[in-house]
C-alpha cells in the first residue's frame, strides 16, 4: 500500500486526474496546482507511522511517563461504565464548547425501556465573542442564566435536578464531577479559568443564578458523551470518535494499565486528548506550508497540531489558504482575490461540504464562491472541489491512523488478536460529510485488518450520552448502596470476631469437662508429637473427602517415605450402607448407613477380616486433623495444633490431661479434637448468621448442624456465594435483573471460582471468562461486582477460622502459664491452599486477637495419609518404651 489517497473516491471516465489519485479534474491542468495538491497526498507508509507514534505515546502516557508538554495525555474520565439498557429518569445536560461558540441546554429522559424513546428537548444559545474571549466568572455567569431561560418554560419543580456537564476541552480529571481546565481550544480564551475546576465554577454560577436547585453530577467531554449516547448493539459501544471543530477519541481501558488511577481491577474511560498530538517525526512528512500559516495565524500557535489537520474549525481554513494561494499565482479566479477570501475565518465547514459535494454540480461551488466576492470559471469551480476533496480526503486519513492506534491499543491490552467494536462517531464533519466516512472506514480496514470496526452515529450530538452519563453514575450509586447493604453483615469487625473468640474459649472449656457444649472436645488418645526417632514401616487409610487412599510409609533416618493409591468414592458407596473411636455423626457430604455410634475400627477390622487377602494390625484410628498436626510436627517439634480448611474444617491441638475430664490423670498431654465445624449449633453464632447462611443452611443434608463449618468450609462457600448472586440479581443489581436457569441450579458455582476469581494475577476479561462459562452473560460492572461478593464471603471465612485459631492459641498459653507462646499450626486443605489470600487473612486475624502468641503456619504436606502413619509411628514408639 504505496499511497491510499484515492480511498473513497471515484474518478470519472476519461477525464484526467488530480495528483490525488481517482479525483476528476479540469482538462487545463496547471503544475502549479498539481504540486499545490500534491502536498496533501499521504502513503501508506506515512499512516502507519503516525498510526506506530501515537500508539508508543498513548501507552507512554499510560504509564505515566511523560514530559512537560505529552504528545497525548490519556486523561481517565472517571466513567467506568457503559450503559445496559435499564437507565432512566430526566436530566438536565449543559454542553459547553461542543459545537464552537454556541451553548445547548437539554431535558433527557431516559426511559430504561428497549426500544422506547422520548425526544430531548432543547435550546441553543450563541456565545457573544466578547464572552468567550473575557473573564471566566463572565462565561459562567453566562451558561447559568442559559440555564435558567431554559428551564423556566418547561413544566418541572425545583426539587434536586440532576446534570451533566459537557465540557469539551483539555481537562484533568479527578473525579466524576472535579476537572480541571488544562487550556482553552476552539477559539476560547475566557481568563482565570485554566487550572480552575470548572464543574465548580459552574456550581458557584448556578447558586449566584439562585433560581434553581441543581446538582452537577458529571463532567463529560463530548468525545465520552458520544460513546455513552451509542444505543447498545450486539455488545457495548467501547470507542467514541468525534471529529468537530476539534478532533477526539475516547475508549474504555483495563484501569490496571492506567498508572495514575492506582486501581487494578475494572476500566475506565480514557479520553485520548490526540488533537495535542505533534510528534516531528510522524507529522512533519505530511504538513503543508498551509498547516504551518494556519498554525501560525491561529490563537494557539505550536499547539494542537494534529487537530488543526483534521477538525472541522480548521479544515475551511485550510481550503481559503490554498484558494489564496493559487490564485495570487494567478492559477485561480484570473488571478484575482477578493477582500473576503483574504479574510481569515470566511470559508467554513459548511462550504467545504456543500463544495466537496458531488451530487451538488456545479451551480453550487459557482453559487460559494460568489458569495465570497468571486468571479470563477467552469474550469476553476472544478479545481476547487478537487481542493476540497484533497483537504477531506487527508483529514480522514489521518483520523483513521489515529483511530487505528487506538484499536491495536485495544488488541494489546485486552488480549485479543481479532477485535470485534463499535465505534460511536459524532461531531458535524461526520454529519455534513458522509465521504469522510467512508475514507475513515477503508482507511481503517487497512490499517487494522483484524478488528472487524462497526461505526454507529450518535445520537443527539452526544447530549444524550452525557445523560447516559449523569444516569449511569445514578444508577452505579444506587447499586453500590444495595450491593454494602447485602454484604454488610459480612465484614465483620474486631468486637465480633473477639466475641467468637470469646464464645469459642468457652465452649472449649465447657466440652472438655463435660457440660453441654458445641464443641465435643475429644481426646485422640495421641499423648506425644514426633520427635525424630520414629522407624518403621506403617499402612495409612485415608478415608475424609471425595477420594479414599492407601498409603504405604516408610518412617528412616533419611525421612519419610510415601507411595500410594488414590480411588474415587461414588456417591452411592458414600451415601449408602457403611461396613468401616466411634463415629458420632457424618459430615462433608457423607451419609452412610448403620454407622453413627458405631466403633470403626472395629467395622475397619471386619472388613479386612471378609477381605481374607493380608493380616493387618489396625493400631490407631485418625482423623485429617490430627494426621495434619503430627505430619508437620515431624519437622517442626513446634507444631502442637492442626487446622483443615478444604471440604469441611476442624482444628486439634495439644491439651494438658489434667483438663480433659473424660479421660483420667493429670501428668502429660493429649490431642483434642475440637471437632469445631459443630461450633454455634447450639446458637452462639446466630448474631452473624445471615439470611444465606440460613439458606444455605437449610438446602443441606445436615440442616441445623455443623454452622461453623458451613460458614468457613470449601462445601459450603460458593453455595452462600450464588445465593447472594440471586438475591443481587433479584434487585436489578446484577445481570440487568435478568434470572438465569443457570445461577437457579444448586452448587454451580464452585468454591474453586472464589479462588480463581479472586487471584491477583487475573485480568477483569478472565473474570469475565470464568463467569461466562458458568452461562452468566455480564458485564464488566457485574464481573467488579461478582468479585466482591467473593471477596466478602471468603474474607468472612478465613477472619472466623482466625478467631478459632486465636481461641486455641490462646488457651494454649494460659494453660502453660506463659506470658508468650511460640507455636506452630499444622494446615491442610484445598481452600487454605488454593485461595490467594485466605492463608494471609487467617494470619492477620490470629495476629490481632492474640497478641501475645507468635504462631507460624506450616502447610502439611499429604498431611492425613503421612499423618495417620506418624501417629501409629509415635504409638509403637511409646509402646515400646512402656514395655521396656
């Protein structure tokens, strides 16, 4: 691709052509003007490198590493939402510098009805120059009053008007409603406004107005206010393109890419500001000695550079420049001039588009440029359409290599190779050139030739989109309050978790002397950890999850070695007749038959005895607890406490005798295992239980018991997860309050997701994914708002498995009369291990309620199978001893 300056256009038969390929032109042909319209030719070559610059200087500006004066400054609006559909209520919208020296004032309303629209009403209002060109406090002053006029004919009360301001020039923002003028463009220059937050220079005019009460909710960019106005197609308008005046574009960014917002999940509109653009390198191959006088001759010389080669301000300029030009060379007009055309400003957008015109003839240019004091030829109206089209045809050229940049920025950041998007375009070149169009677009098909690009025209030259805008954060606020209401109950403070730390102190304490309690405080009959002289060769039976194993550990002076074999349990075997201490109840989704206050070991023994094929010496009986506590007290003599949190959840740990009622003498240790998932059965826990709890609860095969455990376990938490879900979805707040079959089917959503969803490493688009796949079709508001409810349920877990840990802990120290405890906890479990931030939280818990302990947590290793052998290890080993 050599040159693409023919894009678009057609060119008649047998007439020759301007130096701009395809363009018909006069048969009297002049070199003069050949080389004139040769300057506005742009290749390929040329686009790709401005499409490459602007690329590196969006992403620079990105990350934040940018001079004093940035090629882009990739400004964040603040709007972190694109409209669903359900949006409604009226708005008052003020648009300020959208359309050159005018002002419009709008009444929207949003319906939130498909399909169903109400026409805005509105007015627009000329700006006096000596008003755009005078004080600040003057312009406001100005748009209040506007404001008001506007207001006083419609029939509304004073109560709380919600706006949103367009404002549409450089600003930084910092916030949805703080934005601070970087520098007047489009013929402005009102004093003490540049480095003013203008939202609050127009609050300070509308309270001095005093007629209304009104509250600015947004500041917006036309730019943004075009993306926002796009009607929701097959997927969300992500892109917003305005070429006025000015010139703009805007698109929605992953937020953690953004280096001054400090966020890293959701995204955010980014309002490109490439009219500033002015890389040397890449523009000055394609400036005309027309650019450098426009520049020269215009309010802000050596800025915006790159808008003054497309912006519909400059691009009428521009064509008077050339028109000069030729004809002080006598080429044009006989050589003649005319006190008009020699006026800066004469020829405007919309002589260029009635002139550029085809459809037009002849009779129009001749009927333009009579206006302008001139006497033209046949052969002269057909230079100046070609003029015209060489003028035009560049602007869109160099638009579609900016928006290009702006599409392989899109590719970059979230991932994808071919991008599917709409583009909203707005801005009167769009609406009064329809070629400029379609050069944009086959421009952008070869320069970005996998993004299949829709463009959509706005709607209400974005005045709608501002109140889409002023709507969206209404109906965001209104969401997030439901959104802290549901999830309030699970951020849990530091009184409640020290009241379970309490509570679960005293049910310690009341189990192990026998008195009712949640908390049945068994002894293990384990007296000893490891203490590194164990030998020998043991058989370990794994029987607590969804697996069943057999392990074969060699105990050496080199350590512990393991081989095993892993078999499935069906659902029918575990829930069906059970030949396997004495078990007092089932739990984590086992509900065998005739085995509840039954010996096991006994029917463990019996089995073996049918089994008739090895003789087998069944030593002790352990529990995954206990089995994790001694498999990390073999390498670390520390480690007194064993903590599961996978399935199901429990802790033991090592308890003086002299405690233990049920078990007689008061010399020496013994493992209790506290069996805790039972904690709050008896309806201690019943202040922090909330209606999912409950929920939850009651759908389960236990309902009633093991409360603890359906709080904190793996079973249980992507359960109260899709029930909030529900909820959420059931108040408009998720899923645009559509119910899905899908979230209605029990345990769909895995604890495994909380895990996934809530890792660091996860951009937003993976969210999405795994949401996806579970057939919830979201948006990017659903996925932040799917997260958190994750994160509140998985923070409420690990912070009550906390309290337990510090109860334990705890009475641990009192008991040995220490004023510190150094201690380790032995852990297992896929949640405790698998989940990126549950051990962390675990931790920081434990840290805050027992201060005086140092407790470090060691991950067991094949913890209950490893375990069980080491605990028959110590059994021989002290056995021994008792024989000797």
């Amino acid at each position: 691709m050599d040159s693409i300056g023919s894009l678009g256009l057609q060119q008649g038969e047998g007439a020759p052509s301007c130096p701009q390929e395809g363009l018909p032109c006069p048969s009297n042909s002049s070199e003069m003007v050949q080389e004139c319209l040769q300057q506005f030719k742009v290749t390929g070559a040329q686009l790709r490198q401005i499409q490459t610059s602007l690329l590196g200087s969006m992403e620079q500006a990105l990350r934040g590493q940018v001079g004093p004066a940035p090629a882009v400054r990739m400004l964040p609006t603040y709007v972190g939402s694109t409209p669903h559909g359900t949006e409604k209520g009226d708005f008052v919208v003020l648009e300020l510098g959208a359309t050159g020296a005018s002002l419009r004032v709008l009444w929207v309303t949003l319906t939130g009805i498909e399909g169903h629209k109400v026409e805005p009403r509105s007015q627009e209002f000329v700006i006096p120059q000596e008003v755009m060109l005078g004080p600040g406090q003057q312009l406001f002053d100005f748009a209040a009053r506007c404001l008001s006029e506007f207001l006083d004919v419609l029939p509304v009360d004073n109560q709380g008007l919600q706006l949103g301001f367009s404002f549409s020039f450089p600003c930084h923002q910092t916030g949805l409603d703080k934005s601070t003028l970087i520098s007047w463009t489009k013929g402005f220059k009102c004093s003490d406004v540049e480095g003013q937050d203008v939202v609050q220079l127009l609050r300070d005019a509308i309270q001095r107005q005093g007629a209304y009460s009104i509250d600015v909710v947004a500041v917006v960019n036309d730019t943004v206010g075009t993306m926002m106005g796009c009607e929701p197609g097959v997927g969300p308008c992500e892109v917003g393109l305005v070429v006025d005046t000015g010139t703009n574009a805007c698109y929605m960014e992953e937020a953690r890419h953004v280096a001054v917002l400090d966020e890293d999940r959701g995204r955010v509109c980014i309002s490109i500001e490439w009219g500033s653009f002015s890389d040397e390198g890449a523009l000055g191959p394609v400036q005309t000695i027309f650019d450098h006088t426009l520049d020269h001759e215009s309010l802000n010389p050596g800025a915006q550079r790159f808008e003054k080669m497309i912006g519909g301000l400059y691009l009428g300029e521009l064509v008077r420049l050339v028109l000069v030009h030729l004809a002080q060379r006598g080429v044009l007009f006989g050589g003649h001039t005319s006190p008009v055309l020699r006026s800066q400003g004469s020829i405007l957008l919309e002589h260029v588009a009635e002139m550029e015109d085809p459809s037009a003839g002849a009779a129009r240019v001749h009927a333009v440029l009579q206006d302008l004091g001139l006497n033209p030829k046949a052969s002269d109206a057909e230079w100046v359409q070609c003029v015209c089209m060489a003028v035009c045809t560049r602007a869109a050229q160099l638009c579609a290599a900016a928006l290009a940049a702006v599409l392989s920025r899109l590719q970059h950041s979230r991932e994808q190779q071919a991008l599917q998007i709409a583009v909203a375009t707005g801005g009167r070149v769009f609406e009064r050139h329809p070629r400029f169009l379609s050069v944009l677009r086959e421009t952008v098909m070869l320069l970005a030739p996998n993004c299949d690009v829709s463009f959509i025209p706005s709607v209400d030259g974005g005045g709608r989109g501002v109140a889409m805008v002023t709507a969206v954060a209404a109906r965001l606020a209104a969401h997030r309050r439901l959104l802290e209401e549901t999830l309030a109950p699970f951020r849990l403070t530091r009184e409640q978790l020290a009241e379970v730390q309490a509570q679960m102190r005293e049910a310690m304490a009341k189990g192990l002397q026998g008195e009712a309690s949640s908390l049945r405080m068994l002894p293990t009959y384990v007296r000893a950890t490891p203490d590194g002289s164990e030998r020998g060769d043991f058989l370990a039976l794994d029987l607590g999850g969804t697996n069943f194993r057999v392990l074969l550990v060699r105990v050496t002076t080199g350590g512990v070695q393991i081989s095993s074999q892993i078999y499935s349990i069906p659902e029918c075997v575990a829930q069906g007749s059970g030949q396997q201490g004495i078990l007092l109840n089932w739990t984590k989704g086992f509900n065998a038959s005739d085995c509840e206050g039954q010996d096991v070991v006994c029917l463990l023994r019996e089995a073996i005895r049918r089994r008739q094929a090895v003789e087998l010496n069944v030593v002790a009986i352990v529990n995954d607890t206990v089995g994790t506590m001694m498999s990390c007290g073999y390498e670390d003599p520390h480690c007194e406490v064993g903590l599961i949190v996978g399935t199901g959840t429990n802790v033991c740990y090592m308890e003086e005798l002299r405690n233990v009622a049920s078990v007689d003498g008061d010399s020496g240790q013994m493992c209790i295992n506290t069996e805790w998932g039972a904690f709050g059965d008896d309806g201690s826990l019943s202040m922090l239980s909330t209606r999912f709890d409950a929920s939850v609860d009651q759908a389960s095969i236990n309902p009633g018991k093991q409360r603890f455990e359906k709080m904190i376990s793996g079973m249980y938490l992507g359960e109260i997860v899709r029930h909030i879900l529900l909820h959420l979805t059931s108040l408009g707040v998720l899923f645009r309050g559509q119910q899905t079959q899908r979230l209605q089917t029990r345990d769909i959503f895995k604890t495994k997701f909380l895990s996934e969803i809530e890792s660091d490493s996860l951009a937003l688009r993976q969210v999405r994914a795994i949401l996806e796949d579970l057939g919830l079709p979201l948006t990017s508001d659903d996925a932040l708002m799917v997260l958190e409810v994750c994160q509140a349920v998985s923070q409420r877990a690990a912070q009550l498995c906390g309290a337990g840990v510090a109860a334990v802990v705890e009475k641990i120290r009192e008991n040995r009369g220490l004023e510190e405890l150094t201690i380790s906890v032995g852990v297992d479990g896929t949640l405790y291990k698998l989940h990126p931030h549950f051990s962390s939280l675990v931790a920081a818990t434990v840290r805050e309620l027992a201060p005086r302990c140092v407790v470090t947590f060691l991950q067991s290793e094949d913890g209950s199978g490893k375990g069980a052998a080491l605990v028959t290890a110590v059994a021989c080993r002290l056995a021994q001893r008792t024989r000797i």
